[in-house]
C-alpha cells in the first residue's frame, strides 16, 4: 500500500514542553515547596526533590535527547523564585544559568520558547498574599523587568503565564493547588483580573523591549459538553464553557468578557496575544451538581490513561484548535500529552492527535507549532511521581533515563514534518483505520 502523509507547513515547531518546578529540582523557595510539605496535599505523599536534576546539570543531556530526536525547539519556564529570591534581591547566578540553558538549546538547534510563570510563586510573594495582593502585577511585572533584558538577545517567544484559569479554578474552587481555597468566587474574580492585567503589563514591556517578540500565553482548554440532554446540565456546560475557556481570553482579545450578571473590563488587556497558546488534553463531559468532584467526568467506555486523567478524544482537540484559531492570531499548541507508563496508549494519542493538527492545519487554521507534554517524565503537581507524562521514562532513585517507543514515532514526526501512515501502521497500530479508513 502506498504510504499517505498528511504534511505541515515549512518551519512548523515541533517540540516538547517542561516547567521548572516539575523538572529542575531543589526548588526550595516557592510556594509549591511549602504546599508539597504539608501532610495530604500531594496524593502519593511525594516531594519534587531533585526532580529530573536539571539544576544540577541534567538539562544538558536531556535537551541532547531532544535535538537527537528530531525536535526543533523546545519550552521551558523561568523560575521567578529562584530570579528573585527576596523582594528586594536578584540572585545573578540564577539568570546565569538560564542563560546557559538557553544557549545550550540555540548550540542544538533549539528554539527556545520561554514562559515566566507556570504555576509557581516565590514565598515572599505568597507572603504578601500572592495573586490576591493588589500589587501583585506590579510585583510580576518588576520580575520581568529583570529577566527579559537578561534574556531577550536570545529568546524570542515568550509565553507570560501558563493557565491562568488551571490556577484560579485548582486554587481557588477546587483548592487542590495552593492557596487550597475552595468555591471561593470571589477571589476567584480577583485573582483573575489580577493575572490579565500582569499578562497585559508584561506583553507591553516586552514589545517595548523587543520588537520582534512573540507574546502569547498558554490556555488549558477543556472541550466541555452535557453529560445528559436536561436543560441544567446543557446551562452547566455553556457556563464553565465560557468562563473557564473563554473568559481570559476574550479579555486579551477584546479587552472585555460578560456572561449573565459577570464580567471584567480591562480595556487596557485588549490586543495583547501574538499567538494562543492551546494546553489541551481531553474533553470533558459536564454534570450540574455541587460536587467539584463529579462535576467533570469522561463518558463510558472512554479509552483512558493509566490513572484515568486523560481521555483520548481527539475532535475535542479539533474543537480545541477551532476554538483557539477563533481569536484570529497564530495557534500554538503550547501542551498536548498523556501519563502513560508503558506507552501504547500514548502511540495511540499522538497519532490521533497529531491528525487532528494537521486537518486543522489543513482547514485553513493558523496552526504554527506543537510541543508535546512532556520531554521526560517529571513531578506532576498533587499528584506526584504517579503520573508519567515523558517521551523518556526516568527513574527518580538513579536519574536514569529510557527511551520509550513514542520517542522514535516522534522522531519521525517530527524529522519528515508529516504523519506518515506507515509510521502510524508500525507505532499505533490499533487506531491505524480510524485516521485511515479506506
Ligand atoms: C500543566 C502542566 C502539567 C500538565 C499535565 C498542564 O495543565 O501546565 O504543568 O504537568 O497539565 O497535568
């Protein structure tokens, strides 16, 4: 049989994505280190640790493992605490490894892509209340300050803040991320507006500093749909649709957002996206009831991860793509993965998903790159060590790293900028006539 290949534009990003907590180790002054020591609050009773040792040097093998395989660039984020231990200190050091980082990246033909802030605070900032301080998008803004002239010769996409919305809602309503607030809408409210008006601060500086920067930030886009056809579970879906994926968004696009009775303006906010950044991963159905717990669920007979955190539904990713293409800049897809030991189940998915990329792509959307989640198993928040989410299986006593097969069905991705039926026929076997049914 002839082989069919669905083929991407040229330049397109092919990559994978970390963040420092989940990778560096010896984070030891931010508010995740603090939250991880208290009893219950990571799932397995787990620390990060030394993580995957990246701050001990490890990155310089992994970013090799990277190149050798193919990818073309590769995102990271800086972590402010260890930039500015203290409020009123900079730590030189730090900004130099980062530095080195970055040219160790551009020496293997890396792009870099860089976020300021995936999920984690110094303690310091907590101190002063973290994102519900009044100042605090000043106090994320002067930490730009510092890093972006320290960077920005080498560094040209940047993404602000990782998942704004992750942040408020685990924080804030289902309170499994610090500060462990539940149903707490007000400062839900607050803390958003607080996160769009630092993102909107820091894509300002930036373009002042650089002119040719890409500003973006990373979304975590869950395509939600009714459980049943009652009128209570379709409203649950409209609303969360709206203001979990939605309602930042249509702040930076259009400087405001109304649902009902809520809503934010923030003229200032309007226009600041060079690029959506899509973290997608499943599609939820959604169910009215108080419970946060049983509020999301997948349906039956959904194929599921090892633990059951991911669902593989791969039009979901489709709605994703159309929903982030629907704010007319380019799309980057900033995170797409799954925790999966053994790895069929990832084969499966990347297949799926990387199909569902390209028909996007080929449906006219502005689809300009794709960073798996992630480079090498690393610590997956509350719940620990549990969930593997690498391309490289690492084992936490020896720091040894194993190549699981999605590496070689990446590679190939990744090195012809295609999905190739023959490399879906040897790595994913089992949903080969679902992307070719003829
Ligand atoms: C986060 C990552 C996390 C991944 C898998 C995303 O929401 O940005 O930090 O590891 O999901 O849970």
């Amino acid at each position: 049989m002839p082989s069919v290949k669905f083929t991407f534009p040229a330049n397109f990003l092919w990559g994978t994505s970390t963040s420092s907590h989940q990778v560096e180790g010896n984070n030891t002054n931010n508010n995740w280190s603090l939250w991880e020591a208290e009893p219950g609050r990571i799932k397995t009773g787990e620390v990060s640790g030394i993580a995957c040792d990246w701050w001990g040097g490890r990155w310089r093998e992994d970013f090799k493992r990277a190149a050798d395989s193919g990818q073309n660039t590769l995102r990271l984020s800086i972590e402010w605490s260890r930039i500015q231990p203290k409020p009123d200190s900079w730590d030189e050091s730090a900004i130099d490894t980062y530095r080195e980082m970055i040219h160790g990246m551009i020496s293997l033909r890396l792009r870099p892509m860089v976020t300021l802030h995936h999920f984690t605070d110094p303690i310091w900032f907590t101190e002063k209340g973290g994102w519900e301080n009044d100042d605090a998008p000043q106090l994320f803004l002067k930490y730009a300050q510092k890093i972006v002239p320290a960077l920005k010769s080498i560094v040209k996409d940047w993404v602000t803040i990782n998942e704004p919305n992750m942040v408020v809602f685990c924080g804030y309503i289902s309170g499994h991320f610090p500060p462990g607030k539940t149903k707490s809408i007000k400062k839900a409210h607050q803390v958003t507006v607080k996160m769009i008006k630092a993102h909107a601060s820091v894509y300002e500086y930036i373009h002042q500093q650089q002119e040719d920067a890409s500003v973006g930030i990373s979304q975590n886009y869950r395509d939600l749909f009714p459980k049943t056809k009652s009128i209570v579970d379709r409203f649950a879906t409209n609303a969360s649709h709206k203001l979990y994926n939605n309602a930042i968004m249509d702040v930076l696009s259009k400087g405001s957002f109304r649902y009902g009775p809520y809503s934010i303006s923030l003229p200032k906010a309007k226009n600041t996206l060079d690029f959506v950044g899509l973290n997608y991963y499943s599609g939820n159905q959604v169910h009215f009831t108080f419970n946060v717990n049983e509020f999301l669920t997948y349906p039956k007979g959904a194929s599921l991860s090892d633990n059951g955190f991911v669902a593989n539904e791969p039009e979901s990713f489709y709605r994703g793509l159309t929903w982030a293409s629907s704010y007319g800049v380019p799309v980057i897809v900033t995170e797409n993965g799954v925790e999966n030991d053994e790895d069929t189940f990832r084969r499966e998915y990347l297949a799926e998903h990387i199909h569902q990329l390209w028909r996007a792509w080929s449906n006219g959307m502005p689809i300009r790159g794709y960073y798996h989640w992630s480079l090498v198993d690393n610590f997956e928040w509350e719940n620990g060590w549990s969930y593997r989410f690498g391309l490289w299986r690492l084992n936490i006593e020896t720091q040894e790293r194993t190549k699981r097969p999605s590496v070689d069905f990446y590679e190939q991705i990744c090195r012809k900028n295609c999905l190739d039926s023959e490399d879906v026929a040897k790595f994913a076997p089992n949903i080969y006539r679902f992307i070719y049914p003829n």
